[in-house]
C-alpha cells in the first residue's frame, strides 16, 4: 500500500509537473506569436499607412508647385511690361483726343497723363493749346491700332513703348482727315502708375536698345521629411495581485518563473476529480475565452471558480488585448483622415499653380525671355526689309526672299500687296527699297510671335528724270518658329 501510494503521488506530481509545463510553453508560445498574428490580421493598417505617405508626396509637391508659380519672378516682370503697355497706349490716346467743346477735360487728361519734361511743356503750354483748339473748333480721336514695349528696366521704373496709331480729325466744313501716325513714347513709373514722359513720331534709322531683364531665381527645393509612424504604446504593467518578474531573465532564486500568478501550482496540487479533469481539458485544447468564460457549457452556465487565482488569471488578457484592439481600429481611421486632407490640400495646390500659370501675362514671354525676343525681332526685320523691297532689274530676288521668309497665308498677302509694284515696276524703272527702322515683340508664346515693324520705304523711278519719293510703313506681323528659323506667316 505505501509502494502504490508513493507510486500514485510520483504520478500526479509528473502530471501537475507536465501541465504546468504545458500550460507556460502555451503560455510563452501565445505571447511571442500575439505580434506576429496582429500584423497579419491587420491589412488595413498597412494600407492605410501607404495611402498617408502617397499623400504626404503629392501635397509636398504641390506646395512647391504653387510656391514656384507664386513667386516667379519673371511674372512680376510680364505684370509689369502689360502696365506698362496698357498705360502707355492710353496716354498715347489721350495726347492724341481733343474736343473743342470739352477742351479743358481734354487738357487735363493730357496733364494726367504725362509726367517730368512732357508735362511741364503741357503746363506751360496749356493757354496756347487752348486758343489754337477754340479757334479751329476741331475735334480729333484717336484709336490704337497695335503697341508693343521696346524695352523695359522695372529697378529703375523706365520703359520704352512704340504705338501705331489712327488719329481722325474733323473740322467744322469739310470731310474727316484720318492719318495713321507711328509714335515712340517713353514712360515713367510713379507714385500714379507709369506716365509718359516723352512722346513723338517715330525717326528715321532709329534702333532699339533691349534692356536685359532680371533673371528670376530659382529656390532650391525644400526637402520633406517623412512621416513617423508612432510607436506602440508600452504595455501596461501587471494588474494587482501579479508579482512583477524578478531581476535576472525573469526567474527567482530557485530557478522557477517570478511571473508565475500566484495560486496556480496549488489549484493542482490536490488531487482531486475536478483537478484531473482541468489537467484534461488544458491537454485537450480548451482555453478560456476572452474575459476568462470556459467554453464548457457546465463552467459558463454556474460561474464556478477554482479559486482566487482564477480571478487573477482571467483579467491579465484582458488588460494586456484591449488597448492593441483599439489602436488596431483607431488608427487605420486616423491615416484615412489624414489622407483625405492632404488629398484635398494637393488638387488646391495644383489647381492654384496652374490657375496662376495660365494668366496671359505669363503666358507672354516677350523681354522676359531676352533670347528669344531678340531672336524673333531680328530674323523679323530682316524678313521685313527682303520681301517688301524689289528691283525691276532683278525680281527674281524679291520671289527668292518670298520663299525664304514668308510661310501659310502670309504668300497671298505679299502677292497681293506687291501686285501693283510688279505691274509698274518694268515700266517706271521702280526700285523700292524698305528700311525697318523699329520693331517690337507684341506677343511671344512658344512657337508663335506677333511684332510690331516700323519702316521706310524709298521708291526710286531710274528713268530719264530720276526722282525718289519717301513713306513711312509700318506692319503688324505674325511669327512662326519652323525649323531653327521665324517665317512670317
């Protein structure tokens, strides 16, 4: 008898032995497969996480965007170049508009229009002009056919703008004169805006001198950090009534577990029915649920505890569960917010680059582009100068420059314009030479220009009684780049 009964407690040691063992090998075996798992679980996170950063890029980008495009410099310069044509078209209208019945609001639009030396000759004038007007009883307006600004220095507020113009003056008897004049202008920026101060017609073998503009600087690219993704939140410490591990990899003085609750070797020490069957179902695979409820109908229906340990042992998962289930939830959500508002800060940002991009004055690069403008202006009036000269000694010249220089409907014009040259020439001896004298890009973007042409033109007859008459011309011609050369088209 003490033979088997030595024998049986020798067994049920081994199996309280064993399934203590078993229980914290399932135990430490949950704990390091828990974060594993989670990140398995989760996709949402990771996706959510992923669609942050994207837009994180594209509101860095965009925000560079519309900082490049809000402090272009050259923009300010084209803002400025249309002022300063705007202004000077009008003053020129307003020198050039003079009514005898309202001859002191015509006076004073002179005077407001003007600026330095031209206004002083206004001011000091003023009474002459005035009896002059009275006594002719004139009315004379005028219309800007085409402008264009020669040059520019906005540091210095200076510019230089050459207008065509039709001036019609009508007197009391008789029918209108209409005229159209050619007139160089020179404006000042003030307090007021740009005024002229000087004004007349345009000189013969005048040249224009560019003002190189400022070139816009360009910003080095702000860099971006990339976002930090939090760290998880330390895990909470053990709830009342645990002991915390023990110095020294976790165990005590004896060797065993210090984290071990307390209670959970003596549940299994006595040997009793009940114990036995708990041994059981812990090597069969049942374990608590969540919230330490038995997945045995029997232990959820009566609520019976083992003892105080049991208590103990079914909060700690709960503690230690809780707060990952939450932020597994909460923060996906707060990235997909995150996302939506960077999102939306992006499509502004672009849309407001583009919107900027897009105003005409930018989308005009004469004199801010130096190149270019000078580029156009020269091969331009060279063009000008060859196709509306010809020589009845040799017209084979002027057919050549056609085909050199002129392109698309510009052919026809020329043909019709030279018509009664070629006609006439043969007979009258008739050179005709075209000097250009002025020129000025009006619009430039891209591939396509528009200039304005001052020039003049001498008509030579080398018969019997040579005689040589002189014109102004001016043109308004379009551009096109083909190749690596302007055509006027």
């Amino acid at each position: 008898m003490a033979r088997q009964r030595t024998a049986t407690a020798t067994t049920e040691r081994d199996e309280s032995t064993g399934d203590g063992g078993s229980a914290a090998t399932s135990e430490t075996s949950g704990r390091t497969e828990r974060p594993g798992a989670a990140r398995a679980r989760n996709p949402l996170l990771l996706a959510a996480l992923v669609l942050a950063l994207c837009a994180v890029g594209a509101a860095g980008w965009g925000s560079w965007q519309r900082y490049q495009a809000a402090n272009d410099d050259s923009a300010s310069f084209a803002q400025a170049r249309d002022d300063a044509l705007a202004a000077g078209e009008q003053a020129v209208q307003n020198m050039n508009t003079l009514d005898h019945k309202t001859l002191e609001q015509g006076l004073d639009s002179w005077e407001q229009s003007t600026t330095g030396d031209l206004h002083r000759q206004l001011v000091d004038g003023r009474d002459a002009f005035a009896r002059q007007i009275t006594e002719a009883k004139t009315v004379s307006t005028a219309k800007v056919l085409s402008g264009a600004v020669t040059e520019l220095d906005e540091r210095a507020g200076r510019a230089g703008v050459m207008v065509a113009l039709r001036v019609t003056v009508t007197a009391p008897e008789g029918e209108p004169a209409v005229k159209e004049s050619r007139l160089i202008g020179s404006l000042t920026r003030t307090s007021e805006g740009w005024k002229l101060s000087a004004l007349g017609q345009a000189p013969v073998g005048a040249t224009v001198r560019l003002t190189p503009a400022p070139h816009p600087p360009h910003p080095a690219r702000p860099g971006e950090d990339p976002p930090h993704v939090d760290d998880p939140p330390p895990r909470q410490p053990p709830p009342p009534g645990h002991d915390a591990p023990a110095p020294g990899g976790g165990r005590d003085g004896a060797g065993r577990r210090a984290d071990r609750r307390p209670g959970r070797r003596d549940r299994h020490r006595p040997c009793t029915a009940r114990g036995r069957e708990h041994r059981r179902r812990a090597r069969n695979g049942s374990r608590p649920r969540l919230g330490g409820l038995s997945r045995d109908s029997d232990a959820a229906g009566t609520g019976a505890s083992d003892g105080p340990g049991d208590d103990t042992a079914t909060d700690a998962p709960r503690t230690r569960t809780s707060r990952p289930s939450r932020l597994r939830v909460t923060l996906p959500a707060v990235l997909c917010a995150l996302t939506v508002l960077l999102g939306a800060f992006a499509v502004w940002a672009f849309t407001s680059a583009d919107r900027l991009r897009d105003e005409p004055a930018r989308q005009n690069s004469a004199l801010t582009d130096i190149g270019r403008t000078s580029e156009v202006k020269g091969r331009i009036s060279e063009a000008v100068g060859a196709v509306f000269s010809y020589d009845y000694a040799s017209p084979e010249r002027a057919d050549r420059a056609a085909r050199t220089y002129l392109t698309g409907r510009a052919v026809r014009q020329h043909k019709d314009m030279l018509a009664d040259v070629r006609e006439q020439a043969p007979r009258q001896k008739l050179v005709l030479t075209t000097t250009v004298t002025e020129s000025g890009v009006e619009f430039l973007d891209g591939d396509r220009a528009r200039l304005l042409v001052f020039a003049d033109q001498s008509n030579t007859r080398t018969g019997k009684d040579e005689e040589t008459t002189y014109a102004a011309a001016m043109f308004a011609v379009d551009a096109v780049h083909r190749g690596d050369t302007w055509l006027i088209a």
